[in-house]
C-alpha cells in the first residue's frame, strides 16, 4: 500500500478524514489539553482501559470532531516491556482499522509538544504495518493508497514534516529489505540479487562492484567458490558505495551473508522447515537496503556494503565434508558440514573488505546459527564483538528501532571446539555454544586493529505469524532500521 504522509495544524475545526487517533499514556501527556473537546472523552478511555474493558476496540463514532470515527489507544506499560513497541503497534491498529473497512484517510491528533516524540513511531508503526508482499497474489485489502496526517501545534509543523519525512525513508528501505527476503529462492538467485543490488545503487548514484565467478577465482576466494559449486547458478561477490562526505576515509563497512537459498548441499537439511532458507540472505538484503536508506537520508557518512553470494545445493560438482580450504590469509579449514556454509562465504567478503576497502569498523549482519535462534528466540538478535563502544552503539541504536541486540560471548576456552587434526580450524564448533563458535570463527578473519561485530539474526529475520502488531508474518527486515540510525549517530 502507498501511504502519504502530510502535516497539519492541530485545528478539530478544519481537520477532517475517516478515522482520527489518539495515543494515551498513563500520565495523558500525550492527550489534548484540559478544555479541548476531546479531553474528557480521553480520560475516559484511559479509565476504561486501566480496567481492561476498551483495550481490543478502541474505536468510538466521533462526537466532537469531523471524522467518522475517533480512536483512543492506550499505551499499557503494565502488559509490555516495550513502550516503543506499543506505539508502533497503535499505530499499526490504527491502519488496519481504517482499511479492513475500506477508509483511506486517517490522521494522528499530536497537538501537546510531548507528543510530537510518537512521531517517528507514528511512522514506523504505519509504514510497516502498511506492508504487504503482493508479488505473487493480489492484495486482502482493496485500497490502494492512504492518507495519513499528523496534527500538530502550529510551532512543530517543520520539525514534524522533517521527522516524518526521514522516518518513512528509513522504514520504506525497510520494506523493501522485506520484499527482497519473502521472494523465493528460484527467482532470486546470486546474479539476481546483485542486479537488484546495482538498481539500488544506480538509482542513488552510488558506486558498485561486481566480481563474478572467474574474478573470484583469481582472487582465491575459496569460500564462494566451494559453497557455490553444486549450483548451476554461480556464486558472486558484489559492493556498493556510499560517498557522503568529502573525506575519503572510510567511516562503516557492512558484510551481508547472501546464501540466496540453503538446502544445506551434501549436510542436506531436513524437508520441513527447508522452505524458510529462502531467507538465508536476510543479512544481504539488509546491508543493501540500509545503503539505501543511508543514501535517502543524504547522511554525511562513507559507508560500503559488501555481499558474498551462493547458491547452497547438493550436486555432483558440490563440496563435500572433509574437503580443506586454504583462505587468503593462509588460515585452512576443514569441512565437518557443508550446512555450515555461511560462515565460509562471510570469510571471503572479510577479508575482502579489509583489503579492498581498507575497512577499520566493520559490522557483519547473517542467518547465521540455529543455536542463536533456539537462545534469543524470535525478538532478540545475538551480537558478538572485539569493541565495547561500537557494541554499546550497536545495542542503542536497536533499542530505539525495537530490534534488540542481545551479547553473546566469544571466549578463548571455545577456540579449542574449532581447532582440526588436519587444518587450521574446522567450519563447526560442536553440539555446544554454536553461536559463540561461529563467532570466533568470523573473528579468525579480522585483521589487527579493525573494530569489528558480528550480528546474527537467525532468530529475527523472519515471523511465521504475527509476533508484533507491526510486522505481519513473513520477513521482518530486521537491522535496516538499527544499522540506518547507528551510521546517523556515529
């Protein structure tokens, strides 16, 4: 759905529409001042949901406004951690109100300048939940646009144009990550996804490199070439850079593990669930998709988005366990699994990266491990790190975007799971403490001095139903809105 976003003056006299919404926190600092026409009505709702009576129908035929309908949400502390999230979740309620009854324009009464903070959750709340995958079936819902308004004090209308506008860009590219994730594997093969990933950087004027199979070749990516070799689709490597300061410098590089679908090759994965690896390049979609959003944004920042490429499938020409390769760095690793493939490809984007680009901070986002999603479940994402500060950053910017990141360790005592009676290191850890083992794996390929995290998202990156009012089932694009707000921040 296409949503338009316009700002407005807090004026019940001139403002009209379809559905009119209010957010009410315990303390009603975000409701109308006493002596507006619509106080008292909030102090009521707010009563009512203290007493669990309202909390599922929230909305009244308006009275005392020129809508159809006015809606009171509250903000309920006591039944989620999260106020965030229940903002964004209000917001989302709102929406699917209005279109479930074919009502396209919807407004937001934030007239106290408290409440001129809900904006950005206002945005995120509408423009995700908004979304909906339509590429291969028609849409539930007959509309095709709506319109939304935010009303505001007279005093906040450029300040509140500004916040809506940047919000939206961020939660768009977000979507677009969504898109990318929920296509299935068959169309979305490693070329594909680097065509898409050049459209993205041709329509914002960035600069893109592509190494295909025999530059991979030359260049000794082993990873890449060994995980690719069962499919008929070969595997590729690809950069987009983003120049939005005059300095050269590099200031954030992003790693995406871009498995464009994992059957787990010869170490075949189980038929069930198999479906899901579709989204085994989640970290590849996001990484493309924060570009974009960093771009959108015109942030002063010079920021290169890599992504290694492969199609995971079992063939006559695939890898097998036992096989050791040999990275460019000298580091050899044995293969216990070839269902522990991402890893091996995210090593030569690593080094790339650092070579190439010269990277000294540098963030890598994957699907990476079971053993993450089975810790954290479906709203944590793990992150492992050889830096505080860009750890705590990291952690900030997702406790703003609702995409928590939760510490997972690295310890030295779990090196010894890795190591190999005939390489350097094996590719799988064990039974125990795969996340961490995976960590330390990655860390084997980064270079002195570089400032480094690694954020898996195994957990997160897709819901089988809705987890949260705002992201209905299927891909969630998660870390597009962490890592567009960090790179903002830093």
């Amino acid at each position: 759905m296409d949503v338009r976003f316009t700002v407005g003056t807090a004026d019940l006299a001139a403002a009209q529409g379809d559905v009119l919404a209010l957010l009410l926190d315990d303390d009603l600092k975000y409701a109308p001042p006493k002596g507006h026409p619509l106080r008292a009505e909030a102090e009521r709702w707010l009563r009512g949901a203290k007493k669990k009576e309202v909390w599922e129908h929230p909305f009244t035929r308006a009275k005392a406004a020129r809508f159809a309908f006015v809606g009171f949400l509250p903000l309920r502390l006591e039944f989620f951690q999260d106020g965030r999230d229940q903002a964004r979740s209000a917001a989302a309620k709102v929406v699917d109100f209005a279109r479930k009854r074919h009502l396209d324009r919807i407004a937001f009464l934030l007239e106290p300048t408290a409440a001129m903070e809900l904006i950005e959750l206002i945005v995120e709340g509408v423009v995700l939940g908004a979304y909906e995958f339509t590429e291969f079936r028609d849409s539930i819902y007959p509309l095709k646009r709506m319109h939304v308004e935010l009303l505001v004090a007279e005093g906040n209308l450029s300040a509140a144009r500004r916040m809506a506008s940047q919000r939206q860009k961020v939660c768009e590219a977000a979507n677009g990550a969504r898109s990318l994730v929920n296509r299935p594997g068959s169309v979305l093969p490693p070329e594909a996804l680097a065509e898409h990933a050049r459209k993205v950087a041709q329509k914002h004027r960035m600069r893109f490199t592509l190494l295909r199979h025999a530059d991979l070749k030359r260049g000794g990516h082993v990873g890449l070439l060994n995980v690719g070799a069962g499919s008929a689709h070969p595997p590729v490597m690809f950069a987009l850079e983003y120049q939005g300061s005059e300095r050269r410098q590099l200031d954030l590089a992003l790693v995406g593990k871009g498995i464009s679908f994992d059957s787990g090759g010869i170490s075949l994965k189980p038929w069930d669930k198999m479906w899901e690896m579709k989204g085994d390049m989640s970290g590849a979609a996001a990484v493309i998709h924060v570009l974009e959003a960093v771009a959108a944004l015109k942030l002063k920042k010079n920021v290169t988005a890599v992504v290694p490429s492969a199609e995971n499938r079992p063939d006559a020409r695939a890898y097998l366990p036992g096989d050791i390769l040999r990275y460019r760095n000298g580091v050899s690793v044995e293969i216990h699994s070839t269902d522990a493939e991402g890893r091996l490809i995210l090593a030569d984007a690593l080094l790339w990266v650092q070579e190439r680009f010269k990277a000294k901070k540098l963030v890598d986002v994957a699907t990476l491990t079971g053993a993450c999603a089975r810790a954290l479940g479906p709203n944590y994402s793990g992150i492992m790190f050889n830096d505080e500060e860009l750890a705590a950053q990291l952690q900030e910017a997702g406790e703003r975007a609702g995409e928590k990141l939760w510490p997972l360790p690295l310890p030295v005592e779990y090196e010894e799971q890795l190591l190999s009676p005939v390489a350097k290191i094996k590719n799988v850890g064990g039974a125990l403490a795969g996340a961490s083992t995976a960590g330390l794996f990655l860390q084997r390929f980064i270079g002195a001095g570089v400032k480094w995290a690694h954020l898996d998202i195994a957990g997160t990156f897709f819901y089988d139903k809705k987890q949260r009012y705002f992201l209905q089932p299927g891909a969630t694009g998660v870390m597009v809105r962490t890592l567009t707000d960090f790179i903002a921040k830093m």
